[in-house]
C-alpha cells in the first residue's frame, strides 16, 4: 500500500479534529477556514517524462527489463515527489509539480542498483534514493534543475541473513519498519526501534537518516544498532564492519549513516537484534513545571535504572493533550495539568519490575506524582498517530509543523527558551501568534533532545510564512549551541546551517568523500552539502 500522496498514511485513518480544538484554533489563533480544496490526484497536470528513450532503454536494462521495473506513468512519478513536511504537503496540496522525478526505478539487487547507477552516469542522470517517502527535511528532491530519476527500494525486502549466535541480523534498506519487525519476531527477536514514522519508514532510510525511535532510552538509536553496510557508489561497492567493534582505522560505517543518499546507496544493514520482550508497561508521571521534570530526567538518564521509553512534555503540550494524540483536547478543562512525563519499561518480567520500582522512587524524590497506566497506554496507543493530526490541522486552515534539536543537560534551558521565543515572536510580529509546545523526546547520559511543534494561523503565503518562523529557530538553535537536527536529518532544509555547525573543514572533508563516490555529483545533489 502507498501513502497518501498529499498527506501522511493512510487515507482512512484521517481524523477530523474535536470540536474544542477547531474552536481553540479560530479563537485563539485566528485560523480560518481554507479557501480551496486540495487539487486532486486525477486532475494535476504532470508533464510528460523527459526522459529520452535511451535513457529509458539503459534503466530498463539495468533492472533486467522485468515488467514494471521502471516506470514513467504520472501517478507514480507524483507518489515519490517530494517528501511530508508541511511545505511539502502545502505544495502538493496545490498541484504543485515542481520536483517530480523523471522515472521511478525498482531494482530487486545490490547488483542491479550498481547497473542503475552505471546507467545514470552515462545518461547524464541525477538520482535520488526514495523509501518510505517520509523525510520532512527537503531530502527526496535534489536542490537543483535538471532530470533525475527515484530510485525505490521496495523489490528489495528481505532478511538476507538471522545469526542468532550473535544476535545480528542482515536486512535489505527496501523493508518497511512492521515487515522488519514481523520477519524478526518469527524467530523471537525485535529491532525495538519505533520512530513516529515506524509504518511507512524503511530500514535503509532509518540508516541514511541516524534515525532515532521512540524507546530510545532503552533499545538506542539506529545508528547504535547498526553493526555493518553496503554502498553501492557511481565507483563501485562499499563494504563497512567486519566486527562489531574495531580499531582498524575510522569506522567507515559513519561515514554511510546519516549520508542521506548522497554518497550512496545503501543495499544492506547489518544490526544487533533483543529478544521480544516478555511484557511491555507503559505509564504517567506529572511533574509541576517542565524544569523540575527534566531534572528527574535527567537523573535517570545519568545514574539509572533507565526506562525503554522516557519523554516529558511542557506545560502547553500536556494541556493540550499532543503527549497523547488520540486524546487530543481532552485536558483544555484542566487547570492543573503540570508537565506530563511517559514512562515505558520493555524486557522480562522480572528485569522490567526492577526497573520500574526503581525508576518510581526517583521520579517521586524528583517530584514526580504517579499518574497510572492510563496516559501511558494512551499514548502508546496513539503513538504514531501525530502526523494524521498535523493533516487534520491543514484541512481546518492551520499551518503545523515540527522541528527538533538536541544539546547538553547544561545548555537545555537556554535552547528550549530560545527557540520557543524565536518561533513566538517571529510568527506574533507577522499576525499569526502560534501555539508551540515542545517535549523531551529522547535523553541521554549528557544531553537530551527537545521536539517542537508549532500551530498557528497560516498568513497570506503560507509557505513563505513558516520559512522565516523556521529560519529564525534554525538561528536560535545554533546560538544556544544546540544541534540543527537531532534525529530529522539535514536534506536540503538543514543544509546550510549544517554546513556551519560542520565548519569549513568539516564540509571540505566530506566534499572529499562524496568526490570519490560519487565524482559526477549524480547522487542526491544539493542535498546535505551544497553543490560545488
């Protein structure tokens, strides 16, 4: 099944919004209603594909002229444009077809992806990897003119390789998060990484991306679960991690994670697998100020017994009910609703009692007052279903949208105030006042990351509207010394910020990589670093 061309998921999920929220967005925010319907899919006028028949030709075979392996019809070419962030949406919304891909190619081997490459470096082609379709950094479109083609994975979707000795598992990029996760609990085992984008993000996007999942606290980041790849290059094959650990020189697997197609593209992941946990219990703490709550956090974080899944929301997300989606507006009669915290423990029975007893007595010396299953349950229920709300608010006229960062424990205040404010002030001077609410959403030993979401009235061009809302954040993340992305990526939206928390140096020497790679520049272009 694909997802929803001009929204998140799948179409029937689609939520409308509670009376109490539509009632909060006109009087609060001044939102109105929409002016038009979105176009639809039937009625948007793709140009014909400009791409030559030799071109054609070359793909074709490339692919082992199977049926279907390339494909130039309009719906799918408007399906892998572009990626789900809210000016994507904006975009698509209005029939916007400005970055659609020439072709959509399938290749169903590491073998045939190397002859698509080869293929594109004789046509002259850019190309851009495309899996789950869910980046919302600007990563799915190169920041250039030109033809390109989109190459998707999903032909390639197996579990190549189970060592239950090791616990590792070798995995092709074009498996989707729940067919990963089925292939894996057949034999007893889980990745454990679920990001919000878990039902239609992919596995060699979770590497390209540094992905991080909501049980971080507990199971680590994608990257830390990655133990080998292969990335096949315009050059040739890539081969990382002979070992799960190694002094042989820089780990080379670090220069492929977090590379956002433009190096490569990944054709395997090798990860560490657990156990499926025995039980999995989910909670609420309330805390009366978001500070006091980060600083049970972060006790936890530092000296343990650390949960599987551990986020605090601030004042206004928990008043408004985000920490729980499908109970959005239920808390807006609630004068005392504090900070929400979510506390999850995964593993054996016993293992996970521990923790639990534990973790409890630090968060009550902390503060923190037991809130039962409930806002826990709750929001592992709903835990995915964020994005279905963010379309909701675009169909009642609201312009919505996230972004995140993360930094030391020491810096944290400071960067959760700056960036608030940069997102008030920006968008209050311009006549929208917003709604932004913020939450922990991943800690660690030294530092934890903070996810915002942003509401407000859309303005007279929205998507000029939220560029310099988003722009003043991005400044104010870098003065508080925060990173520009946490776990979204770079794509183009990040790039040239990320270029300066990178330095000169840093850049320089990641234009050494992509030259050896990829010495054409066909792979992702614009995208994470600029152009030459």
């Amino acid at each position: 099944m694909d997802m929803l061309w001009n929204g998140w998921g799948d179409p029937a999920r689609a939520t409308p919004l509670p009376d109490t929220v539509t009632g909060l967005l006109r009087e609060l925010l001044g939102v109105k209603p929409r002016d038009a319907a979105p176009v639809p899919l039937a009625e948007i006028d793709v140009p014909a594909s400009p791409l030559d028949e030799a071109a054609r030709r070359a793909l074709e075979a490339a692919v082992g002229d199977r049926a279907d392996g390339v494909r130039t019809d309009a719906e799918t070419r408007i399906r892998h444009t572009r990626g789900k962030s809210t000016p994507d949406l904006l975009r698509m919304r209005t029939g916007d077809t400005a970055g659609t891909p020439a072709a959509v190619v399938l290749p169903d081997s590491h073998d045939e992806v190397l002859a698509v490459l080869e293929a594109c470096a004789g046509h002259g082609l850019a190309l851009v990897p495309f899996g789950g379709g869910t980046s919302v950094v600007g990563g799915l479109a190169p920041g250039r003119d030109g033809t390109f083609v989109a190459l998707d994975p999903r032909r390639m979707n197996r579990l190549l390789d189970l060592d239950e000795v090791s616990r590792t598992a070798t995995l092709q990029p074009g498996l989707r998060a729940p067919e990963a996760e089925a292939l894996l609990a057949e034999h007893g085992y889980t990745l454990g990484h679920f990001p919000q984008s878990y039902e239609w993000a992919t596995i060699g996007g979770f590497a390209a991306t540094r992905s991080s999942g909501q049980a971080s606290a507990g199971y680590g980041r994608f990257d830390e679960m990655v133990l080998g790849l292969t990335l096949a290059t315009p050059e040739g094959t890539l081969d990382t991690g002979r070992a799960p650990r190694s002094a042989a020189g820089p780990d080379l697997r670090q220069l492929v994670l977090g590379s956002e197609g433009a190096f490569g593209v990944i054709t395997s992941v090798t990860v560490r697998v657990r156990p499926v946990p025995e039980v999995r219990r989910y909670e609420g703490w309330r805390f009366a100020s978001f500070d006091e709550g980060a600083a049970a956090l972060r006790r936890l974080a530092q000296d343990g017994p650390r949960p599987t899944v551990l986020r605090l929301s601030d004042e206004t997300e928990t008043l408004i009910g985000l920490a729980q989606p499908d109970a959005i507006g239920a808390s807006l009669d609630r004068q005392d609703a504090g900070c929400l915290a979510v506390v999850g423990f995964e593993g054996t029975e016993e293992d996970t009692a521990h923790r639990r007893d534990g973790a409890a007595a630090v968060l009550r010396e902390g503060g923190g007052t037991f809130a039962g299953e409930e806002p826990g349950e709750r929001w592992a229920h709903g835990r995915y279903s964020a994005p279905y709300l963010r379309d909701s608010l675009l169909d009642a006229g609201a312009l919505a949208e996230t972004l995140e960062t993360a930094a030391y424990w020491s810096r944290l205040p400071a960067l959760y105030a700056a960036v608030r404010d940069a997102l008030t002030g920006t968008l209050t001077e311009a006549g929208t006042p917003p709604l932004v609410m913020c939450h922990i959403s991943h800690v660690y030993e030294n530092g934890a990351s903070l996810y915002f979401t942003v509401v407000s009235a859309q303005g007279v061009d929205a998507l000029a509207h939220w560029t310099r809302a988003k722009h003043a954040a991005n400044e104010a993340i870098l003065a508080a010394g925060g990173t520009i992305t946490h776990h979204h990526g770079v794509g183009t939206d990040h790039r040239d910020w990320y270029v300066r928390e990178a330095g000169p140096l840093g850049v320089e020497a990641l234009r050494a990589v992509k030259r050896t790679l990829d010495p054409a520049g066909l792979l992702s272009p614009g995208v994470l670093l600029p152009e030459d």
